[in-house]
C-alpha cells in the first residue's frame, strides 16, 4: 500500500514538474541555493539587540514563488516543490562541500601574508558546516509549509479569488507569518545555540527580518500577481489540475 502511495505521489510530482514554468522553478532553486550561502555573512547594524544576515536579499524571491504557485495550483503543490528546492540544496551543498576539499587556492586568496588563512576561510564558507544546514533546512520546510496552507486557507476563506485586494491578503500575512517563522526556527537551532545569540537577538532577527523581506515582496507582488493571472489566462497546468484539483 505504501509502495503504490509513494508511486503516485512520484507520479503527481513528475506531472507537477511537466506544469509548473521552468523559470519559475529555476528562480525558486536558485534562490534556495543563493539564500543559504548569503546567510554566511552577517550585517552590520548599530543596535546589539539587533542581527541580520544577506540571505533576507533573496529569501523573499522564494516566497514569491511559492504565493504564486499556491494561488494557480493549491498549497501541496507548493510545498512539494519546495521539497524538491530542499534536495537540489542539498546536492549542491555536497558539491559545495567536495569542492572545499579539492586541493587548491581561490583566487581572492593571493594577499601577500594572508594566503592560508583566507584560503582556509572560503573553504569553510563554501563547504560549510552540519548545523548551519541542518538550521536552514528545517526552518525552510516549515516556514513553507506554513506559508502555502495559511495563504490557501486566507484564499478558501474568502472564497473569492478576484483583484488585486485579496491575492494581497493572502500573500502578505502568508509571507509575515512564514519568513518570522523560518528566521526564529533557524535562529534559535543555529545562531542560539553555537553564535551564542540571546533569546531577544533571536525574536528580534525574526520579527525584523520578517518586517524586510515582507517589505520586498509588496514592492514586486503586482509582477507575482500578474504572472499567476496569466498562468489562469493561458491554461498553464491544467493537465495538472485537471487530475489534482485544488479544493477551494
């Protein structure tokens, strides 16, 4: 029974990969990988109560991505693509984590005195490090999780799927609740547990990380809207929804 299961589940995510626009699908990977390597360098910021990483530049793209995909073809969709995100992570952090491993030196490493310790550091930022991919990884399944099903639910409340209003609603409290959920979840298994991040560090990094790339994604929510609409317009993935409909 679980064998026959999993094959139609195999088969839904083939068809679903077959529906979903490449590009949409190559922007959401990129922006998973991009996200997790930006969130080796930290912002500076005048307040100590108050941290930030460069993965907030691009982590609203995948949530843009996902309100999009949720809105044309139904919240499962959305999260079984993101876990497909997840395992392409993964495999190019491996890549990642071989490469670290290649004798060799980077080019930014030739300043005279400097060349070990440099070297050494870009290995370890490229390769890696277990905790900091497991924080990311689990932060990111549960934030879209929560972001997919919260946005499906605003929509089916509603029950209306017309304008610009109500993609809004759904879009913007989704992107508020799940980015505040993936900043505290990593927050609180990396940075408080092995940067030693105060508990107020951790809430504050989530709430205001949240505030940004919430900030982002209602400057380009009009393109994720447009996009969808012409998604409806054109009848991209109706295979797919035909077989799998979207309950509403």
């Amino acid at each position: 029974m679980n064998q026959g299961k999993n094959q139609g589940l195999l088969a839904e995510l083939k068809l679903l990969l077959r529906s979903v626009p490449s590009l949409t699908v190559t922007v959401f990977i990129v922006a998973t990988i991009s996200m997790n390597l930006l969130a080796n360098k930290s912002i500076n910021l005048p307040f100590s109560w108050l941290a930030l990483d460069c993965g907030i530049i691009v982590s609203w793209i995948i949530f843009l991505c996902m309100d999009m995909i949720t809105r044309r073809f139904g919240p499962k969709a959305a999260t079984m693509l993101s876990v497909v995100s997840i395992a392409v992570n993964l495999g190019m952090c491996l890549v990642f984590y071989l490469g670290s491993l290649i004798p060799g030196i980077w080019g930014e490493s030739y300043v005279d005195g400097s060349e070990t310790v440099i070297n050494t550091a870009l290995n370890h930022t490229f390769g890696g490090t277990w905790y900091v991919l497991l924080g990311s990884t689990i932060a990111f399944f549960v934030s879209a999780v929560v972001n997919n099903f919260v946005n499906w639910y605003i929509g089916r409340t509603i029950r209306k799927d017309q304008g610009f209003a109500v993609y809004a609603c759904r879009t913007y409290i989704s992107t508020g609740i799940g980015q505040f959920v993936d900043n505290l979840i990593f927050a609180l298994i990396v940075s408080h547990n092995f940067f030693g991040w105060t508990l107020t560090q951790c809430i504050m990094c989530a709430f205001t990380g949240a505030i940004v790339e919430l900030l982002c994604e209602i400057v380009f929510s009009p393109i994720g809207y447009r996009i969808s609409n012409r998604w409806k317009e054109e009848g991209v993935g109706n295979e797919y929804l035909a077989k799998y409909p979207v309950k509403e």
